[in-house]
C-alpha cells in the first residue's frame, strides 16, 4: 500500500492541494494533525481529509496541538497571539459538524502492528517537540520497550528522519529522498505541509510568489519513504491570512 504523509496543513488550502494534486496514486492517508490554525480556509481542509477518509483503503487522522485548542484540550496559555487569532477565526467559521470531528480525533494511536502515529513526541502528542536530543532519545527507549520500528510525527513543521543511535542521528532530507523504513528504529517527520520552517528544496529561497508543500509517500511493501515538495502560489493565502 502506498500512504501519503502529512502534517500541520494549517488551513492552508492552496497548499494542500498542490500535495494532493502532485501526489499521484495512493490508498492511504496518514495525517499528522494541525489540519487548522494560522491558515484561513480550516472548513475546506477538514472537507478534504473527512472526503478522503471515506474513498481510501486506509487513513488515520490525528489532532494536533492548534485542533486541540479549537477543541477545548489544550490550554491557550501554550499559544502566542498570532496562533490564538487563527484558532479564534477558525472557531468563527467552522460548523458544529466539523468541530465534533475535529475533537474526537486522536492525538497519537498505533496505525499498524510496530508502527505509531503522533502530532508530536509520543510522549507528549500534543506539545513535545522532537529535535534529536534527549527528548528523542527517550522516545526511543519508549519505542524498544513498546516494541516499535518506526513513528511518525510532525510539529516542528521540518522534514526529518531520526535513527536510533545515542545521540540519536538526524537527517533533514530534501525533497526526491528516498529512505528505508526497515532495519533500525526510526521517527520520521514529513514536514510541514502548510507553514514549513525550513527550506529543503532544490531553491534555497523560493520565488516571491512561490512556496514549497512538504509530504512524504510511504510505500508499506518496499518500507521506503519518498519525501517530496509541491510548489504553488502562496499570494492568495497570504492575503486572506486572519
């Protein structure tokens, strides 16, 4: 089967579909969570991936820590203003169907025998950032001891893979990368699909009108993950920005 990965879309529309349109075939989506917030068009994403949850073979759709929020499970005391004024046009524009879905999502689950999905840190799915150091380090132990060989996770909005080695190794790899998802343990972070941190295309600074999606595709027989970027134009969503 082969998975799409992504992660904090952030009610980023035009982004989206750019990953949905570059994607090519597959029958399984894996999102990460942070479908909302920041972005304006939270109706239209959420429409995306509950339609997609419905056609494909497989999906599993998670909350992140700005859906929680939208939910009333985190805390706004976590948040900067500008991440609580797209968590509050959100709640403006959202119908009560869609703010029920949201908040019964999960924040982390097992999608597969060996395999587990968070926003964030498995240890903390809705606020644990990983970044290589200790907090992943103990991610790992957490993993051996749970008998895990591979998680996803997003959050850090930066396209990463994590092997299991002290100090845990990190690779940030650009788009066209190809890693194998067998052997040793890893955590794998596709990036940011709507507000990406970093840069890991072949332009290091993207045309003015320009903007890279960042996602990955997961193929559950050959156990490679391809990461990819889609490009488009970011002007109109900037514009109509809450």
């Amino acid at each position: 089967m082969k998975i799409l990965l992504v992660s904090d879309i952030h009610a980023n529309l035009p982004a989206l579909q750019a990953v949905l349109d570059g994607a090519g075939f597959f029958s399984g989506l894996v999102c990460l969570g942070d479908t909302t917030g920041y972005g304006p068009d939270a109706a239209s994403c959420l429409a995306e991936l509950r339609n997609l949850e419905k056609t494909l073979e497989f999906s599993a759709i998670l909350s992140g820590n700005h859906d929680a929020l939208l939910s009333g499970h985190l805390s706004s005391s976590w948040f900067n203003p500008h991440a609580l004024r797209g968590v509050k046009d959100t709640a403006r524009t959202l119908d009560q169907d869609a703010k029920r879905w949201v908040s019964g999502l999960p924040s982390s689950k097992k999608i597969f025998p060996g395999v587990y999905a968070s926003h964030g840190s498995p240890l903390e799915p809705l606020t644990g950032y990983l970044w290589g150091g200790i907090e992943t380090a103990e991610v790992f132990k957490w993993m051996e001891a749970e008998k895990l060989t591979l998680c996803f996770c997003g959050h850090t909005h930066e396209a990463a893979v994590f092997s299991d080695y002290l100090p845990p190794g990190v690779l940030h790899p650009v788009p066209g990368r190809v890693v194998k998802a067998d052997g040793e343990r890893k955590i794998v972070n596709p990036g940011s699909v709507g507000f990406p941190r970093s840069f890991n295309g072949l332009n290091e600074v993207p045309a003015l009108e320009s903007w890279p999606a960042y996602y990955a595709l997961w193929d559950t027989e050959s156990q490679e993950v391809e990461f990819r970027e889609a490009v488009y134009d970011r002007r109109g969503v900037e514009s109509r920005m809450p």
